[in-house]
C-alpha cells in the first residue's frame, strides 16, 4: 500500500481554431448527452500521455492528424478520479468529418454562445471567447 494517492485519470478534450471559428461536435449517446455540443475527445489510455491521446481520440473521431497544443480553461472534475482538460489543437492534415458524433460545427463567438453544450464545457466558454474574439 502506498500513502501516494492516485492520480486523477485524464479525459482531454481539443479546442481546434481555424479562420475565426471553433470546431464543435454534436454527441450521439449517452441519451443524457445525445443532441448536445461538445469539444471532442475521450479518455486517457493507461500509460498514454494526454496528447498523445487527444491526437488518437481527434484521429478516431474525426479523421485528422492534429498537434496537441496548451492548455485552454479549466480543470473540470468529471467525478471522483476523473478530470477533464482541454487542449489547444492544431489541425496538421485532413478535413474534419463527423466518424463518430452526428455533426460538426464550426461556430464563431456569438454562434458559439447560442450552441446547447454539454454542462461540463460550459466552463470553458470565457476562454473560449477571449480566443474567439483575438482571432
Ligand atoms: N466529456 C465531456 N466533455 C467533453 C468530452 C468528454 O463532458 N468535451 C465527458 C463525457 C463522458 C466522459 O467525459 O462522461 C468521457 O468522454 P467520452 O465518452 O467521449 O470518452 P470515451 O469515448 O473515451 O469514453 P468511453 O471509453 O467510456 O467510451
């Protein structure tokens, strides 16, 4: 046993910018989420690092090779043992395409405002502005 605790394990989420505008992606399930916006993303494998899985997790659902940029808004803690972060991401190849949500968007900062996100990325939306509105 061992008096270190563990460390919170990791779901990441990325904040890909282009032209004034932010990609959203429309949720599938679970039905609590379904309909709703989210940054896209998912969790952390075990010995993986966070950018090496926001790269995985943007490859999986939306078919791009995307560089893992810093860190945008908040900590969100998901539950016991499970944070949420966001990530800055740079769009290296390929063209977003829905694999795995039902749409894509990409809003601007007032759009962005009138999207039905999912409560937890509610957190980011200062920062995501402030980003919005320097493009
Ligand atoms: N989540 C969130 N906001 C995001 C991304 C994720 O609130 N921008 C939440 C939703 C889930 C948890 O994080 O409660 C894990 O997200 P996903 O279900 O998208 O991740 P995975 O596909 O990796 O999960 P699983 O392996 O459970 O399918």
């Amino acid at each position: 046993m061992s008096d270190v605790p563990a460390r919170d394990r990791e779901v990441v989420a990325g904040a890909i910018f282009r032209g004034g505008r932010l990609l959203l992606a429309q949720r599938t399930s679970p039905p609590a989420l379904a309909g709703r916006w989210e940054l896209p993303g998912g969790k952390v494998e075990e010995f993986e690092t966070p950018q090496a899985a926001l790269a995985r997790e943007l490859r999986e659902e939306l078919a791009v090779e995307v560089r893992c940029g810093t860190r945008i808004g908040v900590d969100v803690q998901l539950s016991a043992g499970l944070v949420l972060r966001a990530y800055r991401a740079e769009l290296v190849s390929g063209e977003p395409v829905a694999l795995d949500h039902a749409q894509l968007a990409w809003v601007d900062a007032e759009e962005l405002l009138s999207m039905d996100l999912v409560d937890n990325d509610r957190a980011w939306i200062p920062e995501l502005l402030e980003e919005l509105r320097a493009l």
